[in-house]
C-alpha cells in the first residue's frame, strides 16, 4: 500500500467511523428508551448527541486531546531542539510547521493529533525531550510527522474523541440506574427482557470501541516507522530511539484509554510483555517487533 492509498483509505475510515458511531450510540439509547418505555425519544435523544459529538470531535477533537493529557505550549526557548528538529523534518517533508506542546511528565512518550497537516499538533512529553538525544529525537519526530502527512492524526483524534465520549456515556447511566431505580410499579412494567439487553449492550459497547482503536492503532505505527526511515534515511535513529522507551516502564500521570492509541509507545507502561495474549488487547504492536523490521531495512 502506498502513502497516496494510505491518505485516501484514513479519510473514508474517518467518516465510515462517525457513520458507525452515531449508529451504535443511537441504537444504544434505543435500548435504553425501550427499558423507560419512550424508545424513540431516547434514540432522537442519542442520535443528536452523537452526531454533535461527531461534528464536535473533527473540529475540536485535538483541544480535547491536548486538554485531558495535560498538554502546554511549548516555549521555543527552553525546547530548542523539539523546535529546530520539527521545523527542519517539515521542510524536508513538505508539511506546514505543526503546533508544538509539551506535556510535564518524566515517562517518555509523545503523539500527533489535529484534523489535517494545517491544524497539525505534535506534542511530547519532557522525560523525553530529556531522554532523546538529537538523532533519536529525529527519528521520533519523523515518526509523528508520518502520522500528520497520512492523516492518521485525523482517524486517531476522532477515535478519541468518540471512545471518550462513549465512556462518559456509559458511566453516566450505570451511575443514573443504580441511584434512581424508580418506583415498585415503574420497576414492574418495565420489560425484563429490553433490561437483559441494554445491560448486554452497556457491556459490548465499550468494548466495540476498543476494537475500533485497534483495528486503527497497528498497522499505522508500522507505517509510521517505514515513512520515519524514509524522510531521515537512517533508521539507527528510530531503533535506538524505541529501545529507549521499551526500556523505560514509567506510566503517564494523565492518561486514559480513550487516548492511548494516539501514542508513540503504550502510555500506560509496566513491564513489558511479548505473550501473544498482552499483544492481542495493545493498541501497541510490539516495540521488539517494531526494531526488528527497521534494522532490516
């Protein structure tokens, strides 16, 4: 698959993803609706917030980003060589100067988001800029930069936005059925059956959305590694650069599943394990498999 595919196949995902979203959320309330005996007023319900959080998460879904990781401005000063290494893999990629932020956390690690390469955001986190030194830092953010010209950072901000809309969703009417149960008769006209089934459907529907990260999350990270390799044209820089982060175990503070996927490497940390179980549920293809395929090339 080429670069020009790989572009054209992220913006049909991207509206595919919404489509699906806003189907599933509706269908979700419809559910709810019919256990409340008012089905189509919660699916109306259900269909309108979805669909202002569709809209919502492609023009605003990189704030929202940048706001639940804790992200700041980065100052030009003091982040020198974030500056110079992005502003020269621009040039050399083609691509408008993204915005820079940085977020106050010793873990190393770092993401892109935004809508498309001229609303661009690529943010790290300061134990890496500590970490890094100039090459690998290159190859990291050549990395990042991949991601901005595939226009995964458009897939993956949506994706976010979305999962973490649903999340509070689902977290809202657990919270809402178990402190206002109703009265003995509301409890008794209500269908046990619809009950079954929207507590079948509060379980699937989260885990529907992490199967979404990862049918999004793997391959554009090798894509991203192949594409870093091509605009560096050296792939040490890359290799060394992730067998710093495989080597570090130390979680973000301010992270949650919701952005997971966004990362260069999985923010949650811990030590990391190659069974095939572990990598079945990661958003993150192993890093180990990840350097093998860069030294071959």
């Amino acid at each position: 698959m080429t670069v020009y595919n790989q572009i054209s196949e992220n913006k049909v995902k991207t509206f595919f993803i919404m489509f699906f979203f806003i189907l599933i959320f509706s269908s979700f309330f419809f559910l709810l609706g019919k256990y409340f005996d008012s089905p189509w007023g919660y699916f109306f319900l259900g269909f309108f917030i979805s669909l202002a959080s569709s809209v919502g998460s492609y023009f605003y879904g990189d704030k929202l980003v940048l706001l639940t990781t804790g992200a700041q401005k980065a100052d030009k000063k003091q982040f020198f060589n974030f500056y110079t290494v992005t502003e020269n893999l621009s040039l050399a990629n083609g691509l408008p100067m993204p915005k820079l932020y940085v977020i106050n956390d010793p873990s190393p690690n770092a993401f892109a988001t935004g809508r498309d390469p001229k609303h661009a955001v690529v943010c790290a986190t300061t134990g890496l800029l500590q970490m890094m030194n100039r090459t690998e830092l290159e190859g990291v953010i050549a990395h990042e930069l991949s991601h901005v010209k595939n226009y995964d950072i458009l897939l993956a901000s949506i994706v976010a936005a979305l999962v973490g809309t649903l999340a509070l969703i689902s977290d809202l009417v657990i919270r809402n059925m178990f402190w206002h149960r109703g009265s003995n008769d509301e409890r008794s006209n209500r269908n046990p059956i619809f009950l079954v089934l929207f507590i079948v459907a509060l379980i699937l529907t989260p885990i529907v959305a992490t199967i979404i990260q990862l049918a999004i999350s793997r391959k554009r990270e090798y894509l991203a590694d192949a594409s870093a390799v091509l605009l560096t044209r050296y792939p040490e820089g890359l290799v060394h650069a992730l067998e710093k982060l495989n080597n570090d175990s130390q979680p973000l503070r301010r992270v949650s599943s919701s952005t997971a996927h966004l990362f260069i490497d999985n923010p949650f940390g811990g030590k990391r394990q190659s069974s095939w179980l572990n990598n079945l549920f990661s958003t993150h293809p192993p890093i180990e498999e990840r350097i093998k395929i860069l030294k071959s090339m």
